[in-house]
C-alpha cells in the first residue's frame, strides 16, 4: 500500500523533468534571438577599387569603377557595386562629374540589401605651393528597393603633398568627408582617411590608404578599414 505514491511520483518525474528541459532550451533562444537582433555598431573591413578612366575628348573623360569590400571582421564580401560616369572638365581647377551606380550589400547576417544611385559632384582641385587642395561637393539621390528613395550630400576635403622613400616618388594625403542624410535630416556620418599614392607611371596610380568612420545610423556604423584603389588612365 505505500509503494502505490512512490510509483506516481516516479512516473511524472520524467515528464516534470522534460517540462525543465525544454523551459530552459526556449528561454536561451529567446535570449540568442535577442542578442542576435541587436544593431552591429563595428566592424573591421577592406576595401577595393578599380577605376578605368577613357579620355573622350580633351574636356570628358568615361569613367568605368568597380569596388569590392570585405567585411563582417574581414571574413566575407559586404558590398559589390559597379558604377559609369562622365568627368567634364569646366575650368583648369574645376570638374563637374556625372555618374551612375549599382551595388548590393550584406552588411550582417541574413540582410541583403540593393541600390541604384545617381550622383553629380563638383570637384575644386588647387594648387598651395607643394600642397594640393581638393574640395568635392558630391549629390546623390538613392534608390533603395528596401527602404526607399533619399538624397544625400558629401564634402570631401583633401589635401596631398609629394614626399621620396628612396628613390620612389609618393604623395601623401590627408581627408575627411561628412555626410548629410535628408531622409533623416541630419549629418549622419564622417569619414577621416590618411594614405599614400603612388604613379607607377602615365597609365596607373594606385593608393594605399586607412580610413575610419563614424555613423549613429547604419549597421555597422563605425569601421576602420584598410583599402586599395587602382586607377587605370588610357
């Protein structure tokens, strides 16, 4: 008669048990899944470009480029894009450019986004004694198919000096960008980049540079990179 309550309890022991079981297993998932929506805020990533410059005429250039990065901590491929653009030369310190671009990112995991850009930029290049100034002012409307269309505004300040490690010719340069956003109204990023360029000769030159950016609203928003562009002059 008193084996009759052992026996019970033995048989919804196991059932108790899985109920444990499987209360933990949802509570950790609910918890990964939260983890894993967090925004990424930084990332480490390398960027390459190519550009192919044709000369048109003395005045217009055709300007075919091509940018791959490689982000995610530099693991895998974040962002592909191709772009076209004419150059027209207005002045001797001014160019007046026009452009079009397509790209596609995955910034993080299961997010894959896609764009088609327009842009027009003026770019005022001086020269100060052994220092060069540029000044671009850069437009862009943006089509994006998941998020909508938005302009956006850029100005890039540069300045570049010519310097010798041994017997190589380089140039060294200094930049910063900031971006202003009017889907949101506000200037939402900026870029600083230091680096070194190189003409190989008449037909190539190739920079070297690290760039960092800081931005409260994309993910990932602040990224240090490490980036390469070719640019091939026919």
């Amino acid at each position: 008669m008193k084996s009759a309550p052992v026996q019970r309890l033995n048989w919804y022991q196991p059932t108790f048990s899985w109920l444990i079981a499987l209360s933990v297993a949802g509570s950790m998932c609910q918890r990964a899944q939260a983890q894993s929506a967090k925004p990424v805020r930084d990332d480490r990533q390398i960027w390459n470009e190519v550009q192919f410059t044709v000369p048109l005429n003395k005045k217009v250039d055709f300007v075919l480029s091509g940018t791959l990065r490689i982000g995610r901590n530099m693991t895998r491929p974040v962002d592909e894009r191709i772009g076209m653009a004419f150059a027209f030369k207005a002045g001797k310190y001014l160019t007046l450019t026009q452009g079009y671009t397509y790209l596609r990112t995955q910034p993080t995991r299961g997010k894959n986004l896609s764009e088609d850009r327009l842009h027009f930029a003026s770019t005022f290049k001086v020269p100060l004694g052994e220092f060069t100034l540029t000044d671009r002012n850069w437009f862009e409307r943006r089509y994006r198919h998941a998020q909508g269309v938005s302009t956006r505004y850029r100005n890039r300040l540069q300045i570049e000096h010519p310097f010798k490690l041994g017997d190589t010719q380089l140039n060294w340069f200094i930049a910063d960008e900031v971006f202003y956003d009017w889907s949101v109204n506000e200037w939402v990023r900026n870029r600083f980049t230091i680096g070194v360029s190189r003409k190989f000769n008449k037909h190539v030159t190739g920079d070297l540079y690290y760039l960092r950016q800081n931005d409260g609203h994309s993910s990932p928003g602040d990224i240090h990179v490490i980036g390469t562009t070719l640019r091939f002059r026919g």
